[in-house]
C-alpha cells in the first residue's frame, strides 16, 4: 500500500509553467487583437475550453493506465445523434428530459466495449480503440443511409451546451468545473485513483499486489467514454445540431492537452491541474491560429507537433532525474 500511495502522488512541477505559458500566449494574441483581453472574448474562450476540458479529463484517466483512447471522435458523435434522434422520437416533453441520459448511455455502452477489449481481450488499446471508432463511423453512415446526419438537440441539450447563468458564464463552463472536481476527488481521495496510477505505472505489479487491474480499466474506459458523450451534448447544444464527423477536431487536441499537461503517455503519472492547464493552452493556441486564418490541417499538425515536442522534452527529464552520477 505504500507503494501505491507513493505512486499516487506525483510533484507536479508542470502546472505552473503551463499557466505562464497561458499567460504569454494571451499577451501575444492580445497583440494581434485586443479582443483578447475582453470578458467577452474570455467567456467565448472558455465556452470552447470546457467542450475540450471534458474530452481530456476522460483521455487523462485512461492515459494514466498506459493505455489511450482513439474512439473519441466518434463517441462524440454517435452519442449526440442518439440523443438528438430520441429527442425527435419520443416527443418533446418526454424526449427532451431523458435525450441527454440516452447520450451518456451511449457513450456508457462504448466505453464498456473498449474496456472489454482491452482487459479481457488484451487488443492493445491502440488497435482496439482505433478499430470501434471505425466501427462507430460505419454503423452512424450505415444507418444513415450515406447521407450527412444533422438533428437538431432537445431544448435541454441547447440550454446545456449554448445557455449562461446570467446570461454571463456559459454553461459548459460549469459542467467542466463540476467534472474537473469528481476528477481530482476520484484522483486524490479514492482507493480507485491510487489503483489507477499503480496500474499505469506498472500493471503486472499492481496485479500482483491484488489489484483487480481488469476492472480498473473497464472503468477508466467507461468514464472516457461518458466525458467524450457529455462533450458530444455540449457541442451539439453549442451548435444547434447533430451532425457527421463533429468529432474529429477534438482526437488530437484533447490528447495534447492532456500529455501537455505533465501526464506521462507511458502512464502512472500524472496530475489533473496539469490537464487543465493544458485545455486553456490548447484553446488558447487554437484561437490564435484561427485569427491568424490557419487552416485545420495546420492546426492538427501544430497539435501533433507540440505532442511529440512535449513528450521529448519530458523524456529527456525523466532520463536526466534517473541518470547515475559519475
């Protein structure tokens, strides 16, 4: 157990550097535009952070077991159509109350599949997350006869991801913060959090010292697929629709956000303020390529590049920390 406690525990130095990365990408986009500094343009900012903050709090959790989750874009997807279709289906009163408990049951219902296939099955988490969201894109064009689906969400949908509390801080934004502290209360308070990290930071081990490792993973899975269904009714919400491939510009972004962040993509380490700070960077990063007119291929090998950047320089501290002195 104190092993595991040690695990549990990482310093987190990444934090604040990120935060004062934020700060500087803020004055130099300022110096494009001085909407930057506006509470308006801040409140819009963070209407965008809380759909991606959520995506990434489900990716850090499955991050931090090792493992990671590619079936994000059309979780997303998949999730806010099915709740759109059954707002449309069952009726106005009916329909608009339980469409967001069909969404996060479809997202539920994948992450469970995941989960399976990676504990069970042990498919690499590469190959099988990567596979069902194939699967997924397939089954959403199959039913959809070719065509582009595009619904239109229930009214509590709408309220949820484009409705403010007066008429001020958007919704979304406090979803994310209700989110983020379940996450750092599961992380720093719970048994589950400290089998998390022990998982990630070696799995046969954490076995061995009695872990159920095969649950924990089921349900690092399950909470990743339950985020990208929320972000999914957030964005539809947003938008005013369901539609094809809504997803997609959320895979690398919510992954950058979390490796930025400080969680190691090998797992077992990891802190949630870390991720959060990342989310901020990443949308803020994002809103200065836009003002630039950066097209979206750009931006995902932007996102790519500070992926790959980050996890060098990470490891090149790891190796420093464990080298041996001469």
């Amino acid at each position: 157990m104190k092993a595991i406690q040690s695990v549990s525990s990482p310093v987190d130095t990444s934090g604040r550097t990120i935060l004062c990365a934020v700060l500087m990408l803020l004055l130099v986009a300022g110096c494009f535009n001085s909407q930057f500094f506006s509470l308006r343009y801040l409140l819009l900012q963070l209407q965008s952070a809380a759909i991606l903050g959520v995506i990434a709090a489900g990716a850090m959790l499955v991050i931090l077991t090792g493992h990671i989750d590619l079936s994000v874009p059309w979780t997303l997807t998949v999730s806010a159509v099915a709740a759109s279709a059954f707002a449309q289906s069952a009726g106005p009163d009916f329909g608009a109350a339980m469409s967001p408990l069909v969404g996060l049951a479809a997202g539920a219902a994948i992450g469970v599949v995941n989960g399976f296939g990676v504990a069970w099955l042990r498919v690499p988490s590469l190959i099988w997350t990567l596979a069902v969201n194939a699967v997924l894109l397939g089954l959403n064009a199959y039913f959809g006869g070719g065509a582009s689906i595009g619904s239109h969400p229930s009214a509590l949908v709408l309220q949820l991801g484009g409705g403010r509390l007066f008429d001020l801080v958007p919704n979304a934004a406090l979803i994310w913060i209700t989110v983020s502290i379940a996450v750092a209360f599961l992380l720093r308070r719970t048994i589950w959090g400290r089998y998390l990290h022990a998982v990630g930071a070696r799995e046969k081990a954490a076995w061995l010292s009695g872990i159920d490792t095969r649950k924990v993973l089921l349900v690092a899975f399950i909470f990743s697929g339950l985020a990208s269904a929320a972000a999914g009714l957030l964005l539809s919400g947003y938008a005013g629709q369901a539609y094809q491939r809504m997803g997609d510009p959320y895979l690398l972004p919510g992954i950058a956000a979390v490796v930025v962040g400080g969680t190691s993509i090998l797992g077992g380490k990891g802190s949630y303020s870390g991720t959060v700070a990342g989310v901020l960077l990443i949308t803020l990063m994002s809103s200065l390529l836009s003002l630039l007119h950066v097209p979206e291929a750009l931006k995902q090998i932007c996102y790519g590049a500070l992926i790959v950047g980050t996890v060098l320089v990470y490891s090149r501290k790891a190796t420093a920390s464990t080298r041996v002195p001469r």
